[in-house]
C-alpha cells in the first residue's frame, strides 16, 4: 500500500477527531455556552436593569464572558490527549507538530468560538444593545474569538503536564487577552456612536494573522516541553 | 561571539563569572544608593509646585525603569536558554523574575504613593499604571508556571517559552492599553519630561537609575549562583566548594 502523505489529509484528520469527540459529549459545548449566558444575566441582577446603562456596558461584558466561557474549554484541550498518550503520537508522527496544532485549534475554535458568534445577536439582545452594535458584536466575535484560542492554547500547552492546571493557566492567558478585549470592546462603542470602526477590526485582524503563524510554533514548544 | 560565550554554558565557568562580577554591581549599587539618596533626598532643592514629596521620584522612576529592563533582560536569557539549549541562561531566566517583579512592585507602591498626594488617588486607570499593572501579572505568570512545575527542568523551559510570549505581546499590549486610554479619558498627568527637568534633580536621579541597575545585578547574582549550586549539587566541583569552606 503507498503511503500517501499530505499536510492537508493530517490537519483535516486531526480536526475531524476533535469536532467528533466534542460533539459526541454534547456537554462540553453546552456548558461554556450557558456558562456565557448565566454571566452575561448575573450582570443585569447585579448592577440593576436600567437600559442606557446595560447599552453602555454591554460590550464589556459580552466581551468579557467570552473570555472567561473560552477559557472553560481551554484546559481539556490537550488534557485528555495527553493523558491517553494520544499527544505523544502526534509529537513523534511525520507531520509537523504545528500543523496538528493548529487542527486542534480550529476544532477548539469551532466548538467553543463559533457557536459564541452565532449566539452573539441573542446576547447583544438581552444586552439591549442597539441593531447598529450587532454587526460589530459578531464580527468582533468572529475576529477575535479564534484569537483567544490561539493565546489560550499557548497557556494550555504550557500547563498540561500539570495537576492542577486550570487555574494557573487563566493566570496566564487572561493578561494576554487584554489587547483583543480593548480592541474588541472599542470597536462595539466605536460602532454604537455611528461611527467607523474599521480601524479596530484590522487591528484584530492583523493580531489573528500574526497568531495563526506564531502561536502553533509556540504552542508546539510548549507542548515538547510538557510531553518530555 | 560564540567561542567567548560557549564556555560559561558550563555551570562552573558561569558560577565564577558571577563571582567575579558581584563585586563591581555590589559597589556600584552601594556607592550609587549612598550617593544618590543622600544626594536625592537631602541635598536635591525641592521642587516648586510639589515641594518635598517629589522626591520620591529618586526611587520611582529607577525601578519603574528596571522593571521593564529585567524583563527585557529575562526573554533574552530566555531566548539563549531555548535556542541554545543553555541550562544556565533558564537558571538566570528564573533569577531575575522574582527581581524584576519586586522593581516592578515598588514601581506600583511608592507610585501609589506619590498619586495620593499629587491626584489625589492612591489608583488611576491611566495607560502607564495598567502597563506596569500587566507587566507585574506577566512575572507572576513565569513565576508561577516555574514553581507549579515538580519537574524543574522542564519548569525552566515553560518559563523560557513564557517569558518570551510575553515579550512579544508586552509591546502590543503597552500600545493597546495607552490607546484605550486616550479614548476613555485623557486627563491624568503623568507626563513629564525629563529635558525639562533641572540639572541639580537630574544628576541625582541618574545616579540612583544606574544604583538601581547595580542591586537589579546584585540580587540576580546572588540568586543565580544559589540556583546554579542547587542545580550541580551532586557535581564533584560543588563538593569542593562546599568543603573547602
């Protein structure tokens, strides 16, 4: 039988496993979700009803239960192949390990960020945020949640030969995240005063272009020093 | 370049180099602090709007200055460490980090302090303070992920790996949080320009900014040399030392 190597039959494998397993366990792409929900509804109780001040706040806080619900699924991401040793057969086969690395956070993104950005107009709702602040909710969602999958892997390769990684993994990851939050939540006001917010999303753009080429290096690094 | 560094990739090599440069940062960081704060805080003339309580600034700014130079500092060891594969530059990665987070930590307070009286507010959300806010969260962050490590080897390259993701964001970061700021307020006055500042303060300051760069390379010394004999504890040259007294 010829051996038929090709970058793109490995990624779509790794990828392929990931989302199947995740969707097999419906919960772990549940719980994150409800978990953003149950945050964003604790804000409202919290802080009191009134409209003006929930549309003034809104982006913050969708933004920032994005942030805390990707980091709930963050800490399985490498967790359960590296206690199978499933890890370790994706260090030592043919393709690099970045490549696979970067399968796993696509799947991770499509499991935990994409259902956000579809969910975005039923938050932005609750949020009483104007239509005019929708468009840039989801596209800063869309932009900027598969960055906070490429910086929180970093953390999670990093802590995955550890016992208790989780929390030590958001004492990591969560000030790195502080960019994507500023950018992210400017361009939402930016948008709600009617004005351009271009700026921003190339801004976050241009952080998601330099994270699909660096992260998967830093990230394979991380997860060689784990794994030895 | 190599030749002259590849032998201190050796522990011992690096232990004596250590010995023989702690002595020149230990006079200048005694000589510097003398001088200055006595200089600083005595003889410098007060200041006209702030009267004394500027002079803090002699303590202040130093460490606000080396906080960020340790952390330079440490992703460039960290660098070597990985790409060279050098035990020793791990070991000084895991040396400055607590130094640099005490700079920075003193950076914090006796800014808090002087904000008091100057802003009236011991914390503003002013773009310098959240950096220097974020750059203390990154040191703990090596810090943590070092120690949480039972496996110190492999501590040391997370470490490594950490700090330098954190120098590549550290600028990205600084940027975002300045820009934040100048679009949600604009009105703290942290500005101040060191062309305008008069001689007879500026000497001084200087002294204590390179008195400061002498404790930085003091304390990492002292701290390198501990890590470097804790590491090599069962090596022959170790035994040595330890007997020869």
């Amino acid at each position: 039988m010829q051996t038929h190597h090709s970058y793109w039959l490995a990624f779509k494998s790794v990828y392929t496993k990931d989302v199947t397993l995740a969707f097999r366990q419906r919960a772990e792409i549940v719980n994150p979700l409800l978990f953003f929900l149950i945050v964003i509804t604790l804000f409202p109780l919290a802080i009191g009803p009134e409209p003006a001040l929930l549309t003034r706040i809104a982006p913050g806080i969708i933004w920032v239960a994005a942030l805390l619900s990707t980091m709930l699924g963050l800490d399985k991401l490498f967790r359960d192949d590296y206690n199978d040793g499933s890890l370790e057969q994706l260090i030592a086969s043919p393709y690099p390990l970045s490549l696979s690395v970067l399968a796993k956070v696509a799947a991770h993104w499509t499991v935990s960020g994409l259902p956000m950005v579809l969910l975005a107009p039923l938050f932005a709702l609750l949020m009483n945020l104007e239509t005019q602040s929708l468009n840039a909710t989801v596209l800063t969602l869309l932009i900027g949640t598969p960055l906070l999958s490429f910086i929180g892997a970093i953390g999670a390769g990093l802590t995955v030969a550890l016992q208790k990684g989780g929390i030590l993994m958001s004492l990591l990851v969560l000030p790195l995240y502080i960019p994507v939050l500023i950018f992210a939540t400017s361009a939402i006001d930016t948008s709600s005063m009617s004005l351009a917010y271009g700026g921003q999303l190339a801004i976050l753009g241009a952080m998601l272009a330099v994270a699909i080429v660096a992260a998967p290096i830093a990230i394979s690094s991380a997860l060689r020093v784990s794994v030895s | 370049m190599w030749k002259w560094l590849h032998p201190y990739a050796k522990a011992e090599r690096a232990y004596q180099l250590c010995n023989t440069l702690l002595p020149y940062f230990a006079v200048i960081a005694v000589v510097g602090l003398l001088v200055g704060w006595v200089w600083g805080l005595a003889y410098a003339p007060a200041d006209y709007q702030q009267k004394d309580s500027y002079r803090i600034i002699f303590i202040h700014v130093p460490s606000a200055i080396w906080s960020m130079g340790a952390y330079s500092s440490m992703a460039i060891a960290a660098i070597i460490a990985l790409v060279w594969q050098i035990r020793n530059a791990e070991l000084a990665v895991i040396s400055i980090a607590p130094v640099g987070a005490a700079m920075t930590a003193i950076a914090l307070i006796t800014g808090a302090a002087w904000g008091k009286p100057m802003w009236g507010a011991w914390w503003v959300w002013d773009a310098r303070l959240t950096s220097e806010l974020i750059l203390l969260f990154l040191y703990f962050g090596v810090l943590s992920l070092y120690h949480a490590f039972e496996d110190k080897k492999s501590g040391g390259r997370a470490a490594c790996i950490l700090a330098i993701v954190g120098v590549v964001n550290l600028p990205i970061i600084h940027f975002s949080v300045e820009w934040w700021n100048t679009l949600h307020q604009g009105s703290t006055i942290t500005k101040f320009d060191t062309s305008a500042i008069d001689p007879s303060m500026l000497w001084p300051l200087l002294i204590n900014i390179v008195a400061f760069a002498g404790v930085l390379g003091v304390v990492t010394l002292i701290r390198l040399k501990n890590e470097i004999l804790r590491c090599e504890q069962h090596r022959p040259w170790v035994r040595e030392l330890v007997n020869r007294g």
